[in-house]
C-alpha cells in the first residue's frame, strides 16, 4: 500500500514527516454507529513532539488512543484504516497488544500513580517484562529512569516512601519515569499538565523538551501556548477531523485554513 498521500485527503498541509515512527493512514474511529474520528492521516516522527489541538470532543484524545489501543478496552469502539509502527500494522490479528503497550507509553491528564512505593511505580513495568536480570539492574533502570523524569534528587532518600504521598507535578513526572522506564519508542500524554500549577506545567514542559531527543513524543492540549512551546509540529482536529497539520510556527503565524485561523485567534473553541 502506497502510504506516501492518502486518496481522501481533505488536511491542509503535509500528513508525512521524515523519519517516522507511525504512519496513520485514513483511520475512523466508530463508537457504536457514531463516527468519532473521519479518515485521518498523519505521520509521528521521532525526535520530534507532535501537538494536536482543537476544541473539546474534537477527537484528539480519541486518536491518540488509537495509537497503543487504549480504544480496545471501550466495547462499542471499532477502528479502521490503516496505522502502522515501524511498517507492522499495528491492528494486525497477530500484534501483542501488551507489547504494543510497553513500546508506546501514555501519560494521562491526571496524576495516576501505582498505590505502591515510588521506587515500586517505576520497577513495575521492567519487572513484568523481564527487563532486569537482577536487583541490581533493576535498582538501576529506577534510578536512570528517575533522572530523565527529573525527579531523582527530589525522591532518591524516600524511594520507600507511596507515589500517592508526592505533590502533583511530582506525581506526573513520576507517571512519565513509569513510562519510561521500559523504554519505549513513543511517549503519548493526554492532557498532561491540565492538573498542574504553573510551576509543575513549566517543568513538564521542560521535560517534554528534554525527553525528544530520545523519543517520539505525541502530545493533547487544549493549550495553543504550551502547543507553541513545546512542539515542532502542530495538528489541529475539528468535529473528528483533522483539518491542518504543519511546522509550529507556520501554524500559529501563518494558518492556511479559515477554521484553524479561526481557533487561533479565539473566535472559537
């Protein structure tokens, strides 16, 4: 199958990106007999963060679960189209979802640590995938992990100590060492500084800054400012559509399409 343009294409922009990690290709998303998402195509690429924007229920959250099948636990939920990781198909009958799932980690809009230690919340997901050969090995994924996050100096002498016990900010980065710590290809975070004072979002972001030269990074705002910070590309969806995808800057200075202009200059949304 030719993944270079899809045949339907009505998005504003250029869906493709070099170096990618995941090629979506004319995917819907059904819930039941509504259609939530229609015929997206967009390439995430690595070393780079993707934004997607847009008002709320326009199916930004909705597609990003496409990506580690998180809509596979929704019963009503049906995928088509094509989305490819690595060039496998990543719906194919034969794909192990756990795998999938520890390859294209997800940070979720709030704080949703483990009612475990810290050092527990982090090992968790080494431990279940034969990770470490050893204690060592595992101390040491924990504590690697910890540094990325930018959490280690805060919690490295209360490693005993819950996750549920650490402040907000903390508590996310603590989620993002989790979902690290089995090192995966792809970082997914849904919303992830909704929750989080000015200060915490401030180090989230510059985390997310950090952590793209080692991963492909895909994140949901409903922030155009921490889109603008944050990201090199920029989606934005409307009504399960994507409408323009492009360089950051170009889509915040220069929107080529009236309803993305629209969103950006607040008339909407």
């Amino acid at each position: 199958m030719d993944l270079s343009a899809p045949k339907n294409s009505r998005t504003i922009g250029d869906v493709t990106a070099p170096n990618p990690v995941f090629r979506a290709r004319e995917v819907n998303v059904f819930y039941d007999q509504k259609r939530a998402i229609h015929d997206v195509s967009i390439d995430i690429a690595r070393n780079e963060v993707l934004a997607m924007i847009g008002p709320s229920g326009c199916g930004k959250s909705t597609f990003l679960r496409c990506l580690n099948r998180m809509n596979d636990t929704i019963p009503a939920a049906r995928v088509t189209g094509l989305i490819e990781m690595d060039g496998q198909d990543i719906y194919d009958k034969r794909q192990d979802v756990v795998q999938l799932r520890a390859r294209v980690g997800m940070v979720f809009q709030k704080p949703n640590p483990f009612p475990k230690t810290i050092y527990e919340n982090v090992a968790y997901g080494p431990r279940i995938h034969g990770l470490a050969a050893d204690r060592a090995a595992l101390d040491e994924i924990v504590q690697v992990s910890l540094q990325r996050a930018g959490l280690w100096d805060e919690v490295k002498d209360r490693l005993g100590h819950p996750g549920t016990s650490l402040s907000g900010g903390q508590q996310q980065r603590l989620c993002i060492a989790r979902a690290i710590a089995v090192n995966p290809e792809v970082i997914l975070m849904d919303e992830p500084c909704s929750a989080l004072d000015p200060i915490a979002t401030a180090r989230i972001e510059d985390l997310i800054d950090e952590l793209r030269a080692s991963y492909a990074i895909c994140v949901v705002t409903h922030s155009m400012q921490q889109a603008a910070r944050v990201s090199q590309r920029t989606a934005y969806f409307h009504l399960g559509e994507l409408i323009e995808v492009g360089l950051t800057d170009r889509i915040f200075t220069n929107p080529r399409h009236r309803l993305t202009e629209a969103y950006i200059t607040g008339r909407f949304g």
